[in-house]
C-alpha cells in the first residue's frame, strides 16, 4: 500500500488503482457503470452478426510501455528479421513433410515474403538446415537436409513472440 505508484501520474498513499498490465504495456482502468440496455454488436468479415451483452466496461488512461521499442535499422531489428525468416522456413517444411510432399523452398517464394532481406542473406540463413538441388526434380530449391530436426511449435513461438512483432511493427510506423 505504501509503495510508489507504477503510473505516471500519483496515487494517495494507501488508495488502490484498477490497472492492465501486459509484458508490452501498463495503464490505470477505469470502472464505468454498465446500462442494462447497452449491448455489443459484432460483425465479422464474413457478414456475419453477433450481439453479445456487456458485463464489465472499463476505459484505460495513458499507456506506459514496458519494452523498448527497435530503432529502425538497428542490430536488433535485422536479428528480428533473421529470426522471422528462420521461423518461417521451418514453418514451411513442417507444412510440406504434414501433407507428405517432398519439403523445399526456392529463393525467390522467399525473396517475396522478405523483401528487405538480401538473397545472400536469405541463403546464408537456410543453409544450417536446407542443401541447394543442383539436379534432379527439385534442381534450383533448397530441400530439407537429411536428419535435420525442426524446432517444435514451441520452441518457434519463443524465437519470434508477439512482443516482438508489436515492436518491430512499431518501428515500421
């Protein structure tokens, strides 16, 4: 009760704040009083309706972020590119070997999704777990080296998580 206030702003000694808090960002709720009439209407893409009744409204003050944004261009957005990509290459092989297709990929699918990223680059990153076909049916791809064991879905979630999507996102605003 006595410690110092987490916000901006100051709270009385012994007074209580509701907040949200999240690895990304902290701010005071405020509770409003709900109308018995008051209702939400949601409407997806697809057209659909839906109207869902409200328990609880609360509005949030002024956002306090917890981690630091990337500074374009920095070490740590090219580490967060490098990460993605490697993300999305075993993403991609997963995918095939599920649906029983011989797992590959071709510079330029990637050159596409990343294209701020070298094909030197591209190729450097998925030579660890991907040979170049020279010949055969698959001359020009990169297939899937023999033994090479993709990282579970787990483990690509804590290489890339949303954190650091909302702050690379950010640093593309």
């Amino acid at each position: 009760p006595n410690a110092p206030s987490p916000f901006i702003g100051s709270l009385a000694p012994g007074a209580t704040q509701l907040s949200v808090e999240t690895r990304m960002y902290r701010a005071p709720a405020f509770a409003h009083a709900v109308n018995p009439t008051d209702f939400m209407l949601i409407r997806r893409a697809c057209g659909r309706v839906f109207l869902r009744e409200i328990s609880f409204l609360a509005t949030m003050g002024l956002q306090e972020p917890m981690l630091e944004v990337f500074t374009p261009n920095s070490e740590a957005v090219q580490k967060y590119q490098e990460k993605r990509l490697q993300v999305y290459v075993y993403r991609h092989f997963r995918q095939k070997q599920t649906k029983n297709e011989v797992a590959v990929v071709r510079i330029q699918d990637l050159n596409t999704k990343f294209t701020k990223q070298s094909e030197t680059l591209i190729r450097k990153k998925i030579k660890h777990c991907a040979d170049f076909q020279r010949v055969g049916d698959f001359a020009g791809q990169w297939a899937l080296k023999e033994g090479f064991e993709l990282p579970s879905e787990e483990q690509l979630r804590r290489m890339v998580t949303p954190e650091d999507v909302c702050s690379f996102e950010a640093t593309q605003a």
